[in-house]
C-alpha cells in the first residue's frame, strides 16, 4: 500500500488469499485507484472490498492508455510527394518499380559476368546487403522457374 501524495510506504500484505486481501483492504477506507498485478484473486478482492475503486495494471494500462492517445489524437495521414525525375516531370509507381526492376537486372547481368557483391554494390552505388539480398532473390526466383518447367514436362 502506497500513499500517492507521499509516495511513501503505508503497508504491505502478506497474503494472497481472496478473504484475507478483502479483509486488508476494507481496513483502508479512501482507495480510489488500486494498482495490482495480474492475479485473478487480487481483481476480486479489490470489486469486494472497494466496488468504486479504479483498478489498474500500470504497464497494461499505460500502454493501452498511450495506443488510445495516439489513434484518437494524433489523426494523421501520410502523404507521399510523388517523385520528380531527372527532367522535372512526375514519376509514376510503375517508373519507381522500372527502376527497381532495372537495378536487379544489373545486379544480375554484373553477377553473371562474375564480379563479386562487393564489386557489384560499388559499381552500382548500392549497399552491400541490398546486392546480397537481391541475387538471393534472384536466385530463389530462378530456382522456383526451373521448378515449374519442370513440373509442366
């Protein structure tokens, strides 16, 4: 039991059992809020004992609290400028999917003439991972095509 003004120590209990957490509580007679954790048995206790009385699991709680903040308060949308290319005109999502399909195409052609990722991510100005994550792809792709020409023979 914990003062909320004084943030002081009132008591502690030394039971978990539903008629001796009712009886103990009964002795405070000005709860209003009960933080507690989980248990079923101090839920009950608590209804029993302070019907009115605010209960609450403080991590549970305050993260519910704050999912409830931020949908009803921060309504907000996200809005995406579209790009604009070289030239000044608008790019469309299929011309940002032309150039990602462009880009794996030079991985594959620069991978297939034998340079390594470490050269393919230099000579295409691409992270590392990217290069390594895209012939992973490109494999894994290459690999599902055979298997589907096969099952046709």
């Amino acid at each position: 039991m914990i003062d909320t003004e004084t943030k002081k120590i009132i008591n502690l209990l030394d039971s978990r059992d539903l008629d001796d957490v009712v009886k103990w509580l009964k002795t405070y007679l000005n709860l209003k809020i009960v933080s507690r954790d989980r248990s079923l048995t101090y839920a009950a206790a608590i209804r029993k004992a302070h019907s009115n009385a605010i209960q609450c699991h403080l991590l549970k709680n305050l993260t519910d609290y704050c999912k409830n903040y931020i949908t009803k308060k921060m309504k907000f949308k996200i809005k995406i400028k579209q790009a604009l290319c070289n030239n000044g005109e608008k790019t469309s999502n299929n011309n940002i999917g032309n150039r990602k399909s462009t880009r794996i195409k030079e991985a594959q052609h620069l991978n297939s003439l034998g340079l390594t990722e470490r050269e393919i991510s230099l000579q295409l100005k691409m992270d590392i991972r990217t290069v390594k994550n895209i012939l992973i792809w490109i494999q894994t792709n290459y690999q599902k095509m055979l298997h589907k020409r096969i099952m046709k023979k």
